[in-house]
C-alpha cells in the first residue's frame, strides 16, 4: 500500500482559455437600418404634411424605407442563423433591430391586407351610371362626359348609395356645407343656384391624416321638387387604390348628415 501511495503522481491542471466569440456583422447593420428606416420614415411624414415633398415623391420615399426596412430584417435572419450555427455574439442587436422593423413595416402589412381585401379603385361613387363630375372633369374637354367617368367607375361597394330627404334644397344646404367642415373637408367650388337650377354641387378637398394624400369630394343635392336627393363621389389623387379609404368617407359623411338632420328633415 505503502508503494502504490509512493508511485502515485498529481499532474498539474491547466484550463485552455475558450475560443473569442467573433461579433455578427450583420447584427450590427441590421440594428443600424432597423434604426434608421422609421426615421426616415417619420422625417419623410413631416416633409410630405408641410408640403415640403410633393405627393409623387412621398410615395417614391415610402417605398425606399421599405426597402431599407426588409432589408433589416434579411441581415435580422443572417444574425440569428450565425448565432446559432457559430455562436456569434450580436444577439441583442438582432433582437432590437427585429423590433424596430417589426414597428416600421406594421402600417405596410395592414395595408397590403387593406389592399387584398378591398376592391381596387381610388374613385367611388354612389352613382355609377350618371355621376357627379368634378370641377376639373368639366374644363378637360376629354373628361367632361358623365358617360366616360362612369365608364371608368368600378361598383365595388354596391351598398353605398345616395340619400333623399324630404325637404327644399335650401333647407339642407347648411348643414350640407357644415357636415363637410366638421370632417375637415375645404369647399373649393359652388356650383348652380338655388331656385334657378335642378342641381347644386359642392366640391371639397380633404387630406388623409397623417400620409396627407389629398383627395377630392364632389356632393350633388338634386331639386326633386318636395324632396332632395344627395349622391356622392370621393377620390384619391395620385394613387390606383385607396384601400377602402373613399368608401369609408363617404359612408362617414352621410351617416353624419343623418344625424345633423335628425328632427329637421324627414329621410
């Protein structure tokens, strides 16, 4: 026992340090693009509402910030991937540049879903076959036909439909201008003369909030002698689908007559 205790020997231990985890550079350029997108997006918002950026060119730019936002989130996949198969360090960076792209591309999938879903036009009407026609419609001699407007109009929301009310023109004539103004709408144009014409047309122009895309309603209040009828017609420039927006507008503005006419007016 005494010989085995003697040949007995203790090798020292000694710890090999462990590898340096390299950092992920695309964690790091993807926190700085996912950083970057909604900044831009915020600064192309206020350029766009003080005018600063036309219509045309804001569009241009929102869709250069979803550019740079997808491209964030490829370099988010890259990171996770070298994360996981090399241990990479970036792993925090991923996860907020994964949020901050998450926040910038949110509105863009609830408008593709928008987009999807509702039928595609910028132009509604309640009247398809005879529909007011704008104040710029009336001095391009290529436009000014009720008959070709209607022809390019899609019946996309067949429930949406005019109004008549049993009463004069003139007794609905304020509120008609005053219901425009509480939605923030602007009249532009007045045209015909009560007493003296079967039709009045209102024109307004409106901006959608926040993208401030301006947009333009035309109302038609047609003398039927004890009653009125009322259509509408609301479009969006500079775009081929207003992802319901007119329709809702519309719907928004007669529901809210309605209830101003409430004990004046008979519908």
């Amino acid at each position: 026992m005494a010989m085995l205790k003697a040949g007995r020997r203790h090798e020292p231990v000694t710890l090999r340090p462990l590898p340096e985890r390299k950092r992920s550079h695309a964690a790091g350029w993807s926190l700085r693009l996912a950083s970057f997108a909604p900044v831009l997006a915020i600064v192309i918002l206020i350029a766009h509402n003080m005018e600063i950026v036309d219509t045309p060119n804001f569009l241009l730019l929102i869709g250069c910030v979803v550019l740079v936002a997808l491209l964030a989130l490829f370099l988010v996949g890259v990171a996770f991937r070298s994360l996981w198969t090399r241990g990479t360090r970036g792993g925090q960076q991923a996860i907020w540049a994964l949020f901050l792209v998450t926040l910038t591309l949110a509105p863009f999938v609830l408008a593709l879903f928008a987009w999807i879903a509702r039928p595609q036009q910028s132009d509604v009407s309640t009247d398809l076959i005879d529909p007011p026609l704008l104040s710029e419609e009336l001095r391009t001699p290529a436009g000014g036909s009720a008959a070709q407007v209607a022809a390019q109009l899609r019946n996309g929301y067949p429930n949406l439909t005019g109004r008549r009310f049993k009463a004069a023109p003139d007794a609905i004539e304020e509120t008609i201008l005053a219901v425009g103004g509480n939605l923030g709408w602007t009249l532009v144009s007045r045209r015909g003369r009560i007493g003296a014409d079967d039709e009045l047309l209102f024109e307004f122009a409106y901006s959608i909030p926040v993208i401030a895309i301006p947009g333009t309603v035309v109302l038609r209040l047609t003398d039927e002698g004890d009653t009125s009828f009322i259509d509408m017609r609301a479009r969006t420039d500079f775009v081929t689908h207003d992802l319901g927006w007119n329709a809702w507008l519309i719907d928004r503005y007669l529901k809210a007559l309605d209830f101003q006419l409430i004990g004046i007016v008979e519908a």
